[in-house]
C-alpha cells in the first residue's frame, strides 16, 4: 500500500537568514515511492487512475557551515514491511561527477549532504531514487529528486574596470552625458543579493562645487548637475563610485568601489590675445638692414608672441596671422611657428631703402577653429609692427641683363660692339663703378674698366664650337666703391649673322663602280656647307677641263639643287682606282668655289652589278707608302726567322763540339752503385790494401786518352807539394800531417772545382797495436751458443744460425 504524505510548512518572512535557519534545521520529510495504480473491471468496465503526487523540491542553503554529514529526506517504500528494502540514489552529485556530494542509507533510506554547497559554482542539482529487493529486483518505479541551492549574500559587486576614463567638454549644460560604469555580482540577480546599485563617494577637486556630476543608482551612468565646467581652471576630476548589492542596503549590503577620471575637453573660449615682439619690445617695432643682395629672401625679420589660454597645439590654440595694412607690395608675410606658436615676419620679396625706408605693419591674429558660440570676446586681436629699413651698399645693377646685339660675323679686331653700362642703386651716396671680364670662352672681348664699352680682340667666327645657336655669350662683372665693396654681373649676348666664308665640301669622298657601263653603275654625290641659309645650297657640281680624260670617262648630271650624280661615260673603263676631281660651287654672294677630289674603285661586277670579290680585290688599289711599309715589315720578320734559325744551328755545334769530362762507362750518374760489399775479411777474399795508398807513379792515369777522367782521380796538372811524412813517430803526427794538407789545399790554384782523391791513409808510424789483420774468426774448438736462445727474442734469429750445426 502506498500513502501519499505532504509535509508543508508556512514560513513567515522575518529575515532571510532565520528563514534559511529554520529550514535547514527542521525535521526532514519523508518522500514515498507513489503507490502503483492497476486496471481492473467494475460495473462499467473502467476505473479511472489516480494521478500521482509531484514531490517538491528539496531546498539546501549554500555555505552551511554543518555538521556533515546533514540530513535532507528520507526515501521509504510501503513494501518495506514485506521484503527488504535496499534504496540508492544516482545523478549528478551521487555517483556523477561532481560525486559524493549526496550520499543515502540503503537500509533506512535517509539522504544526507556531505559538504557545504556553493550556488555560484552549481545552483541545482537532479537525482534519482532506486529501491530494489535483497535479489537487486527492482520493487519500486524510479523517483526524480530536485535539489536547489539556496543562495546567500557572499559575494561583493565587482567593476568591469578599476579605473574608468571619461569626458566632457567644458562649458557643458547640466545634464550631459559623461561616461557609463558597470559592476556586477555573481549573486542571484533575482534576489536582492545581486540587485547593485551605484552612488559617488568623492571628487576631487570640489571646484567650482565640490558636487559637479552624479550618477543614475541603477544604470552607473554619470552626468553633469551644474554649469561651470572651465578646463583652464580644472582639466580632469576623479571620482570615486561605490557599488553596493542588496539594492543598495548599506546594512545588510557588501560594497566595493571604482575610480574614475573625467577629463574636460577644450573648445575655442579664448581667443588670442597680447600680440608682443619676441624679445618682447616696447614700442613693437623691427629694424630690417637691406639685403646684400636683391634675390635674397625668406628672411626672418622677428617674431611675434600672442597669449592663448586654450589647449596647446590644437586647433583652438594654433594661431594664424595675416597682414591687413601697410604692405601694399606683398614685400612680408607671417608663418605661425607649430612649436612655439609664434608668427614669424618673413621677407618674401627684396625692400629697398631707396623706395621705401619703413613699413607701418598691421597684423591680425586668430585661431584655426572658430571662437565658440556664446564667448562674449572679440574674435581676433589687432597690433601695428613698425619695421624700419637700413641702407647697406647696393651691387650695380645692369639695366638690360642679358643684353642682346647683333653683328656679322668676321668682324675685325677693336671693332666696338656696343656699351655695356651698370647703374648704381644707392642714389644718396655718389661711389664710382668699374668693369672687368668674367667669361669669354672664345677670348674675343675686352671691355674697357671705366665705361664699359666693349670692343673685339680677335675676328668673331659664327663656326667656332663656343657659337650655340648663332649666339655668342660674355658674361662681365660691375663692382663699386663703396664699404663693403658690392658686385653685380651682365651677360652680353651677340647674335653672329653668317656671311659666306666657307667653301662647300664633296660627298663621299669614296665610292665604286663597275667596269662596263650599266644603267645603275652610277654614284650620287653632295656637298656639306659650314654656313648659313642663303649660304649653302643649292649646289653646282661640274668636272675641270683639265685633265682631259676626267671629261672624256666620266660625266656629271644633276639630280636637285644640293645632289648629282657622277657616272661613266664610255663604255668600258679598266678596273682601278681613279681620281676624280670634282669642282663645287656654293649659292653665296658672291659664291665660293672648292675643287674636291673623290677616289672611284672601278671594279668587275656580277650579274646583279655588284662588285665581285675578285674584282674587288684587284681594283683595290694601295698607294705608295703602304706598298714600302708592307715591304718593311716582311723584311724584318724574314731576318728574325734568319737570325732564329742562326741561332740554333749555332747553338747544336756547341752542344757536340764540347767533350764529356769523365769516361761513359765511368759515368755514375743515373746509376745504381753499391756500397753494401764489405766481404768476409782477408780470408774471404785476397783484397789490395796497396790501392788505399798514395800512388807513387801517374803513368796509368797520364795514359788514358784525353777528354775522360774520373771524378775521383788527382788532376794531372802541376800541384802543390804537400808536406812529407817523417819517418819517426810522433805524438802529432798525424793531426800536423792533416792541417799542412789542409793549408796546401786551400792555397793551391791548380785545384780543381770538382772532388778528387785526398790521401786518408796514413795513420803514423810506430803503432803499439798489431795489425788487425792477425785476427781469426776461426777456432781450434768448437764452441756452444746454446745460451744465445736465453737472451731473448732478438738473438733467436744469431741462435738459429749458431745453434743448429748438427742439422746442416
């Protein structure tokens, strides 16, 4: 039998913290499994099922501080009486993660929470009830346990930022927008534990009210309250805003705060003001010297300062000036520096005290932004600048600079060309001008030094490469007597007219032709003319009379007014090269007349009236000092192959008339020799000790037949005698015998510059020692060499050798 229970209790609203009290420590329910409905018949046939009861939630406190393990509810099955009951429950928070936060008896069926619970990091939780039997059959329909968390006030509002940067622009109405802070809580924002709310601790400073801005409680907007605003008296506010939850309770709330600044931004309220010369003057004026020279400008002539209380290098305090008076020639004008905001007055075109000795200036000043509406101040600010000008000495100055003339060409030399005259500027002070030369490339000008007057030095050629364009530049230079000395410069510029002084010049001067007479064998000529149109073409061209074969082979006929052509006139002309003289005529007055000579190949020609190679070669023709220079040069290098050959031939005599100085069966070099020999001693071998002796005869040696000699022989020339041994013995002997050998050696001339045999032989005379040659390898016994095999491995080979008789 299932009994449906409900356990209810009304709670009344006498503090959150009591509520959740009570709740937590009152008697926990009990939940029953819902009772099973089944169909069965009536009267009718039908019985209606009876809707299941929803079991309420559970409600647990977060940060409950126990003891734990706390009691929740207690899970029951009515068939507990009948069978044993096992009950466990499963979900997230019992054996899902995060497991072992609720755990359950099985026996008794009391759910119990294990820790304390925070809502802000899980706000509920969804569980299951299970009852089975002693077997693990299930007796009971699962049952859904809801677990919510209940939230309390432990967590403060937190800002998004720290500190918070806003602005507003001065002189603002009240009312304006400023800036926007926001804080959050990670409370329930359902329940007065998240409701924040916003208010303004402090600003600073307090000028002009120490309440010049407030903010809207819910929504952390902050807006001006007051007129006043004024960023040349404060530029930035701090304010510091507190956020407190529980709807703002200061009791029961937690706070925290923010800090932020509010900058106030510049508008154009000050307009410039107090125009002042840098260095500041009293009267506000310049004094300007003359430039030295008229070309000379931007020239800072001073600086003016003006007073702006807006916000340096903005538009509102950037200055423009401008100049409304007193300089009617645009001789000044004002930069406005973007550093320093100062005007600079600037020469842009040259002054002149002569014209004008001062300049009554006068100079407005504003701002690059307008003045903003409702500024009860004038728009700019005037000033007068007094500028006075200083005579300096003034450069001469040509009154026509360049200055143009024109003459013919040819003129002769001292012929005056014209009168090239500067002008003294400074008219109140009398100073003399002199001339000089500054450039003549060609050197055909003088100028005289007190009048400027200008005269040739040489004929004035319009064909001299320092002509461009018919014109011939002189540039001159005219100084003063003044202090300092001042100089200016003119350039003379002289148009040459052509006159007809050059005499046409024939082209080409080469040409080829074929040897028989064809209707394109045939050259065309014209002629190049250094002058002027009219001067030039168009061209005559005619053959001399003299020599008379010009004009009877060849033929002139005119093709324009500057070209001809020149042809054969027989039929038949033998290949060569031929020399025509040509006589040409130019269109001057009067006309001037040059006999060219141009040098014509006549040649054999192909088919097509081209000039054949072979034709080519033999009407090739060389003149006389080619023909001897190409004989020179073969001459010389048929003597250089002589003299080679010469040479060589002299060169293999050499080599066979000169004889070998030793024997070529005597010869060593390239030859193995050895030296290994030593033999078995005078009993191995019957050895000569007489040929290690001085020889006492040279007869063998003078015998030999010339030109062979061994390199270890005496020289058969007359020698030094060396010193004779004595016959008794002596301790030094044979030291004294050694250094006299020595000497005699070294001061013999005869010696030859190759080894020879030197006498080692002598050992003295007397020896206490018997001759070695009395001694025998051989003995009377024989003799055991048995103990060379104990000395070690070295002497196993002398063992073997000694040791092994019996086996030989």
């Amino acid at each position: 039998m299932w009994h449906d229970m409900i356990y209810l209790t009304l709670y009344f609203q006498i503090g959150i913290e009591e509520m959740l009290s009570r709740v937590w420590e009152s008697q926990p329910r009990v939940i029953k499994f819902p009772r099973k409905h089944q169909r069965g018949s009536s009267s009718n046939g039908l019985r209606r099922q009876k809707r299941d009861w929803v079991i309420p939630p559970i409600n647990v406190p977060e940060n409950s501080r126990g003891p734990f393990p706390h009691m929740l509810v207690r899970i029951r099955s009515d068939q507990d009486k009948d069978v044993g009951i096992r009950y466990s429950i499963t979900g997230a928070g019992a054996d899902q993660p995060p497991s072992g936060i609720y755990n359950i008896d099985p026996i008794s069926g009391n759910m119990f929470v294990t820790q304390p619970l925070d809502r802000e990091e899980r706000a509920s939780f969804h569980l299951r009830a299970h009852a089975v039997d002693m077997n693990g059959n299930q007796v009971e329909n699962p049952i859904d346990l809801y677990i919510y968390v209940i939230d309390m006030n432990d967590n403060r509002p937190e800002f998004q930022n720290q500190v918070y940067n806003g602005s507003v622009a001065e002189g603002s109405k009240p009312g304006s927008s400023v800036m926007q802070v926001t804080a959050t809580d990670s409370d329930d924002s359902t329940t007065a534990n998240g409701m924040v709310r916003y208010r303004i601790l402090s600003q600073t400073p307090h000028s002009p009210i120490p309440n010049m801005f407030t903010i809207n409680s819910e929504t952390g907007d902050i807006v001006t309250v007051a007129a006043g605003l004024d960023r040349e008296k404060v530029s930035q506010y701090t304010i510091i805003v507190q956020a407190t939850d529980m709807e703002g309770n200061l009791n029961f709330g937690l706070s925290n705060t923010a800090t932020a600044l509010i900058s106030i931004t510049d508008i154009n309220d000050n307009p410039p003001d107090a125009i002042m010369l840098s260095p500041p003057s009293s009267l506000l004026s310049s004094r300007l010297p003359l430039l030295s020279f008229v070309n000379k400008v931007n020239v800072v002539v001073t600086n003016l300062t003006v007073v702006d209380r807006d916000q340096p290098h903005s538009p509102n305090w950037n200055a423009v000036y401008r100049i409304v008076s007193g300089d009617p020639s645009g001789h000044f004008t004002i930069r406005t520096n973007p550093i320093t905001n100062e005007g600079m007055l600037t020469v842009v075109k040259p002054v002149d005290f002569e014209m004008n000795r001062a300049f009554m200036l006068t100079v407005v000043v504003s701002n690059q932004a307008h003045l903003a509406s409702g500024i009860q101040s004038s728009l700019q600010s005037t000033a007068g600048v007094t500028i006075s000008v200083q005579d300096v000495n003034e450069p001469p100055v040509f009154p026509v600079n360049p200055k143009t003339i024109r003459f013919e060409e040819g003129v002769p030399a001292g012929t005056t060309l014209t009168v090239f005259a500067a002008q003294d500027p400074d008219h109140f002070v009398h100073q003399s001008v002199r001339y000089s030369k500054l450039s003549d490339p060609a050197n055909w000008l003088k100028i005289n030094r007190t009048n400027g007057q200008i005269t040739t030095m040489a004929l004035l050629d319009r064909e001299s490469m320092y002509v461009k364009n018919n014109v011939y530049e002189a540039t001159f230079l005219a100084f003063d007597s003044g202090s300092p000395q001042a100089s200016g410069t003119g350039t003379l510029q002289i148009y040459l007219i052509d006159v007809n002084d050059n005499a046409p010049v024939l082209i080409p001067r080469e040409a080829q032709v074929c040897e028989r007479a064809r209707p394109n064998s045939k050259i065309n000529i014209t002629a190049s003319d250094a002058d002027a149109d009219p001067n030039v073409g168009p061209f005559v061209f005619e053959l001399p009379s003299f020599p008379a074969s010009v004009r009877r082979n060849w033929t002139i006929s005119r093709l324009s007014g500057d070209y001809a052509q020149l042809r054969l006139r027989i039929p038949y002309l033998e290949a060569g090269v031929y020399e025509i003289p040509v006589i040409v005529s130019d269109s001057g007055n009067p006309p001037l007349t040059n006999r060219s000579v141009i040098r014509v190949k006549v040649c054999p020609c192909d088919d097509n009236g081209d000039c054949s190679a072979t034709g080519a070669v033999a009407a090739a023709g060389l003149g006389t000092g080619a023909i001897i220079a190409i004989l020179i040069c073969i001459i010389i290098l048929l003597s250089m192959v002589l003299l080679f050959v010469v040479w060589m031939k002299r060169r293999e005599k050499e080599r066979q008339a000169k004889p070998l100085l030793i024997d070529p069966e005597d010869d060593v070099r390239d030859n193995i020799l050895k030296y290994d020999e030593e033999g078995g001693g005078e009993e191995d071998q019957d050895y000569d000790l007489s040929q290690l002796q001085q020889p006492e005869s040279l007869e063998h040696i003078i015998n030999k037949p010339s030109g062979v000699r061994r390199v270890d022989e005496r020289p058969v020339i007359a020698e030094s005698q060396y010193p004779v041994r004595p016959s008794l013995p002596h301790p030094g002997d044979i030291g004294d015998f050694i250094n006299d050998g020595l000497r005699a050696a070294d001061n013999d001339p005869t010696a030859p510059p190759y080894d020879s045999l030197l006498v080692f032989d002598y050992e003295g005379s007397g020896s206490t020692a018997g001759s070695v040659s009395s001694l025998n390898s051989t003995s009377s016994g024989d003799q055991d060499y048995d103990y060379l095999n104990d000395w070690g491995p070295r002497f196993k080979k002398l063992a073997d050798l000694y040791g092994g008789g019996d086996d030989d």
